[in-house]
C-alpha cells in the first residue's frame, strides 16, 4: 500500500515569492492534515480535512496561507507571499476516521 | 490552555537498558494519544495509538500507557537497540491535535 506522497521535497524560494506543496493522502483515508514543523519542536497543526470540509483552520495564518482539498482526496497548502520565518518543513498526514495518523516525507521549505 | 510536554527532551543510555519515555497533557478529555518516531530529516512514523478508553497497548518491544486522570503517558521500550535511536513524540487528540515538544533518544551500542 502507498503511503502519504509529499511534492516536491525541498523548495527554495525568495521571499515574497508564492510557493505551493502538494499532498496525496493514502486511498481510502477521509482525514487530512497539514503540519508546519520548526527544528528541535514538534509539528504544528495548521489545518485538518475531515473530506473535503476544513474542519480546524484555527493555526492557519490566513492572510498568506491557503489550502484546498478537491473532490476530498488530494491537498494542495499554498503560501504566498512567503517570509523569511516560513522556513521549514510542511508534514502531510492522512487517518481514517481521525484514528491513526500516517505521515509523508515532508517538504522542506528555505525562504531567502 | 491545552498543552502537552515531554520530559526529558534528550536522554542517553547504553544498549539493552529499559527506558521510560514521558507524556503530559493538562486537559484530560482526550479522544487519542498517538507516539511516533521521528529520524533525523524524515517524517514521523506512528508506534501506538491508545484510545481515550484504553489503559495501554502494545507492539513488540514497546508498551504504551495511558492516565487520563493524571494526565500522563508514558512509552515504556523494552531492551534497547542503536536503531532506536531517534526523537519520540506523542501527540493528543482533542478538537485538535497537539504535539508534545519530542524526546531525543541516544542508546549506545
């Protein structure tokens, strides 16, 4: 069985330059989540899909922060413009029914 | 406030010892407690999942413990190995999830 696909791995970027991660949770799994992860902490919340509904967006910086889960599978998280303190590693998980949590690889995100 | 820690943050101890790794969380209605491991530059892996109605589960060499009243977990691995060497972080399901900060693990051959 396939697990979580993260796109791409690393990005670097200058600031103020929009930047997009993809994310294709494992077949059959109706939770998502998208995580920021600094070094030496553990990882943030930013934003859980039960489906395609966004049911916690509470962590999400929505001024240039955004996300979107299509036909309640794959999840696009776009940030733009992006700052310099965005730097760092953006986690896909997928669950069924919130059980279980299954991890990508990350993206890991350098802002110059 | 919802907040989960972990002491110790880092932790070394020569092979084959039994160590006890420490979760806590100061809002006890819960619906999971979730413990992963993390490899320097990977994602997490998951290693148990304990239900807010279970008392512990376990997976070969580790035994997983919930106290909700006492707000606690605790990730008991048994006989340590090199390759357990990584960071360990539990996780506690509310509305939200919410990380605890990691235990960096050493074992020693």
């Amino acid at each position: 069985e396939a697990g979580v696909v993260q796109s791409p791995r690393y990005k670097i970027i200058e600031k103020k330059q929009p930047v997009a991660f993809w994310c294709n949770p494992i077949s059959g799994h109706n939770t998502l989540y998208w995580y920021l992860q600094n070094l030496g902490q553990g990882p943030e919340l930013l934003i859980r899909y039960e489906n395609e509904e966004a049911v916690d967006d509470s962590q999400l910086p929505k001024d240039r922060f955004s996300a979107e889960r299509l036909k309640g599978v794959d999840s696009t998280l776009k940030i733009q413009p992006a700052e310099l303190g965005d730097s760092a590693v953006y986690l896909c998980a997928s669950s069924l029914q919130g059980g279980t949590q299954y991890f990508g690889p990350g993206t890991r995100l350098l802002v110059l | 406030k919802q907040e989960v820690t972990q002491i110790p943050a880092a932790l070394s101890v020569p092979e084959g010892e039994n160590l006890v790794l420490n979760c806590s969380f100061t809002d006890s209605a819960i619906y999971n407690l979730q413990w992963f491991r993390q490899d320097p530059g990977k994602g997490l892996t998951s290693l148990l999942l304990i239900q807010s109605s279970q008392r512990e589960q376990t997976s070969g060499r580790l035994n997983a413990s919930l106290d909700k009243s006492s707000g606690r977990s605790t990730l008991y691995i048994a006989a340590s190995q090199p390759g357990d060497s990584a960071t360990y972080l539990c996780a506690v399901s509310y509305d939200k999830v919410i990380f605890g900060p990691g235990t960096s693990l050493s074992v020693i051959p």
